[in-house]
C-alpha cells in the first residue's frame, strides 16, 4: 500500500471503538510536527481532521506544544481582517498586541487553561484597566479560540469557561429637557451647531451624524436617511457601512434641526467660495474647512465640550445626545417600538433594556391612564 505523503492524514478506529485522525506535517527544529484528532464517529473524526488541513493551508499553526497562545493570536488577526469592520480589526489588533499577548503570550496553545485567562483578567483589572476593557479581551479571546477549536487545533475553547471581570453598573447621564433647550440655543450661530440640533432630535450616532451627505438630507419632506458612518482606520477615516442592517434607516426631523440645516447649508456654500480650490468636495453635510471629514477627537476637543462650558451644562460625552434623545421620547409616552426605529436598535426590547431607567416613569403613566379609563 502506498504511504501517505505528509499534509495527507489517515482516519483509523482504535480498539476500543473511538476513531482517530492522524496527520504529520513534516519536521520544525528537528522535531515532528503531527496532529491528531479524534471523534466518536469515523465522520466526526474526518470532519476535525479537514478542518485542521483547512486551517493549515489558511497559514494557522498546528497546535503543538511549539505553538504559543501568542504566535496562534498574531496569524489569527490577520485572518479576520477581510470579516470585520476596520475600527474592530483596530480594536481587535489593540487588545490581542496590548492585552492578550503580553500575559498569555507565552502559553503553548494546546494547555492553555481557564485559569490562566482568569489571572490574565485579574491582572488586567488589577493594573488599571477598566473591567469592561478586560472583558472585551475576553470576548476576542474567545473568538479565537472559538475558531481554533472548529478547526481542531484545541480540544476545548477554555474562554468559554471563564467568567470575565464583573463590569459595574454605570448610571446614564442624559441632558434635561431643559438643558438641551439650552445648549441648542448656546449652539446659534456657532459653525457646527447644526450638527448638535441634528444629533438632538434623530438620536443619530456620532460615526453617523459625521458620514452625512447632502445627497442623503431631504430638506422639503424633512427627513435625513442614515446610510453610513465614519470610522476611524490605521490609514485615516473613511466612510463605511452602518453597525448593523437596522442601522439603516430615514428618519424624520422638526422644524428646529430643518432650520439649522438650511442656515448650515447656506454658511457652508459661503466656506467654499472663500477657501476655492483648496475645498474637498465629499458632499458632508459637516466637515472641515476644507471639506474632508470631521475628526472626532478635535469635534469634541474645539467644539463640543467649548459649548457646553459656555452655556454653563455639566461635561457629559457626545453620546449623552443620543440618549437624551431617547429619553425624552420615551418619557414623552412615544412608542417603543418607533423609539427603536429612529435609534436604529434591532428590536424595541434592545431599547428598553438601555433605557430601563425610563420603565418606571411609563409604568406610572400607564397606571395613571388605566385608572382614569376604569374611573370613567
């Protein structure tokens, strides 16, 4: 019988029943290189030993002693850069180089154990990190370790038997009505203050305020269409696809924000004719002086957190607009279920597990309306 080459494997079934899938990938440092696999059914265990060969010709190591957590995670990165959003592949790359490498790095892949990712989380949190940056490590953790199982470079995914840091509840901060009604007007007249009615009144989020284009504002029938979001990447921003399928979506404006677009429309008409030549026309409905996008990091640093020392409003985050803006809806009565749309949230339950500080308010405003009806 012909002997199978390496890279090949072979499928036997032991004495006592269990199948066994074998596979040598040659030698490394004088030492062989050899996988094996098993399975209860000889197709269970064909399946593992194709998912290993699948994985080795991806360029992912074979999970011997020689292959560290470390060197697994580095190839692993590169592999879901074409699967995930450039600000994710960012983040990924920064928790695995920063985090996970530096305490797990060293730990072949194939003993890596859940106690050790319980003390790389412990040190996380114990070093300074916030718990909810530890548990993000996790999750890529065990992503990765998710996949290295289905290609049976692991026998186990440990991280799922690992609980990440408890994260502690963080009260939501949100703006009054009165406040809001406050910043808007200390907004007047500022270059950007469009921007800030708009986030107001669509509860839009920052990426999707900034993406804006004309082409996507419908100034006669009011309405703004949310089609894509800035993001930041290692070779600039650039305009991607919403966070998700519901992200999509038109919604409606009031006449405050339909106001301060055409205000904003006409200065920035005026921007162009005065900077000429040098404009970058993207089409933004807010940008630079120039015309390229606007960066996060200087809105907030030379605009927003300016505007709100100056109309006297406690220093809460650009995302406070957002959830302002749910707030006040839901506390108005608004449906949920329009809530949800207008913020983009897959399902209204999404929106009401984030806002269930509001649940209250409308339990009361349920009662008080049920009883007048029943009074009648």
């Amino acid at each position: 019988m012909a002997r199978r080459g390496n890279g090949e494997g072979n499928l036997y079934q032991r004495k006592d029943g269990l199948w066994v899938g074998r596979v040598s990938f040659g030698y490394a440092g004088g030492k062989r290189l050899r996988k094996v696999v098993y399975g209860k059914t000889r197709r269970e265990a064909a399946e593992r030993l194709t998912a290993v060969l699948r994985a080795r010709q991806q360029g992912l190591p074979v999970a011997t002693e020689r292959v560290t957590v470390g060197s697994y995670l580095e190839r692993w990165i590169g592999t879901v850069r074409p699967n995930v959003r450039p600000s994710t592949y960012v983040r990924y790359g920064q928790l695995v180089r920063h985090h996970l490498v530096p305490r797990l790095g060293r730990i072949a892949l194939a003993k890596l154990t859940p106690a050790d990712c319980a003390v790389a989380y412990a040190a996380m949190v114990g070093e300074g990190l916030a718990p909810r940056t530890a548990g993000h490590a996790h999750r890529v953790l065990g992503r990765a370790l998710r996949e290295a199982e289905i290609a049976g470079l692991v026998a186990r995914n440990v991280a799922r038997l690992t609980r990440p840091p408890r994260v502690p509840h963080a009260e939501m901060r949100t703006f009054s009505a009165e406040q809001a009604r406050t910043l808007l007007r200390a907004a007047e007249g500022e270059r950007l203050g469009a921007l800030y009615a708009v986030a107001l009144d669509s509860a839009a989020r920052q990426g999707e305020i900034l993406a804006l284009r004309w082409a996507d504002v419908d100034l006669e029938s009011g309405t703004i269409r949310i089609v894509r979001t800035l993001q930041r990447t290692p070779g600039g921003y650039e305009l991607a696809e919403p966070k998700t399928a519901a992200s999509r979506r038109s919604i409606p404006l009031g006449a405050t924000a339909l106001d301060a677009l055409r205000r904003h429309r006409r200065a920035q008409a005026e921007e162009r004719l005065r900077v000429g030549a040098a404009w970058t026309d993207l089409d933004l409905v807010f940008a630079s002086t120039v015309g390229t996008p606007l960066d996060a990091g200087n809105l907030l640093r030379n605009s927003y957190y300016p505007l709100l020392a100056r109309a006297g409003l406690p220093r809460l985050n650009f995302h406070a607009l957002r959830h302002t803006a749910a707030t006040l809806l839901l506390a108005a009565g608004t449906h949920p279920r329009v809530v949800a749309e207008r913020l983009g949230h897959s399902t209204p339950s999404v929106t009401l597990n984030v806002y269930s500080h509001v649940t209250p308010t409308m339990q009361r405003e349920a009662t008080a309306t049920l009883d007048a009806v029943l009074r009648a």
